[in-house]
C-alpha cells in the first residue's frame, strides 16, 4: 500500500464525503422534510459522487506526470471507497432518528470526523491542531448554512 496517495486519497474522501453530504441532507431536508428525498440523495450522490471524486483525483495524478500507473489507480481506488464509505456512514443515524434529530446527529458525526482528521493531519505536520480544526470545521459550517437557507429558498420559490 502506497502510504502517500492512501492519505491523500483517504483525506479528499472524508473532506468531500463530509462536506457535500451534509451541504446534500441539509439541503433537501429545508426544501423537502421527506425522509425518503433525503435518504435518496445520500444513497445517489455515495455513488455517483463517489466515482465522480474517483475520477478527478485519477485525472488530477495523471496530470501531474510524477506518478506511477499503480500510484494512481490506487489513489482512484482509495478516493472511491473513502468517499463511499464517508458517505454511507451517515445513513444510519438517518434510519435510527426522526429525520430532523438524525440530521442534527450528522452534523455532530460530521464535525468528528473532520476535527480528527484535521487534528492528526496538523501533529504530522507539526501545526497547530486548533487552527486546522476552525478552518476545516468553518468550511463545513458556510455548506451546511449556504445550503439549508438554498433549501428554503427552493421550498418557497418552487415546492410551495
């Protein structure tokens, strides 16, 4: 196993599966409040994203004329199943709570991730774990508000 292209792959795929799954949730749950819209666009976009990310990170390897073929196959490999397995992790609290409670519970599962990722990735590289947190965490926070306020906006302008 690559070490390099594992960690970097592994990290795209926490960082996007966290952050447009939850910007996905939270913004079909303002517009929608269906449990099964919600549920559909997570279990879509763990595919369809998934491989589109898969995708891009192979182009973006293959670019940069540094890798080897192995190299990039695995970061394809390693970003698919990163972000698939992101991804699905949220549908459980999603079937176990009322809807809102499980999107509530998402943002907190979705905050934990981030906050120890950041957390290990900023003592590797000797910084400050703190500010590696705020600014991942902040990032998340701008997607969830942006796409719960999208949301609503939808629901007034075209559902109701």
């Amino acid at each position: 196993m690559s070490k390099p292209c594992f960690k970097t792959s592994f990290g795209f795929g926490i960082a996007s599966g966290v952050i447009t799954t939850l910007g996905l949730m939270v913004g079909l749950y303002s517009s929608t409040y269906i449990r099964g819209v919600v549920l559909g666009g997570v279990l879509t976009i763990a595919i369809a994203d998934s491989c589109s990310d898969a995708v891009g990170m192979h182009f973006s390897e293959e670019s940069e004329g540094v890798h080897t073929n192995k190299e990039i196959w695995l970061t394809t490999i390693y970003t698919f199943f990163s972000k698939l397995v992101v991804t699905l992790s949220f549908l459980p609290l999603l079937f176990a709570f009322s809807l809102k409670v499980g999107i509530m519970l998402n943002i907190l599962w979705g905050f934990l991730l981030l906050s120890v990722f950041s957390y290990v990735i900023a003592k590797e590289q000797n910084n400050s774990p703190f500010k590696a947190i705020l600014e991942h965490v902040s990032i998340m926070a701008a997607v969830i508000l942006i796409t719960f306020y999208l949301g609503r906006f939808i629901d007034k302008i075209f559902i109701n």
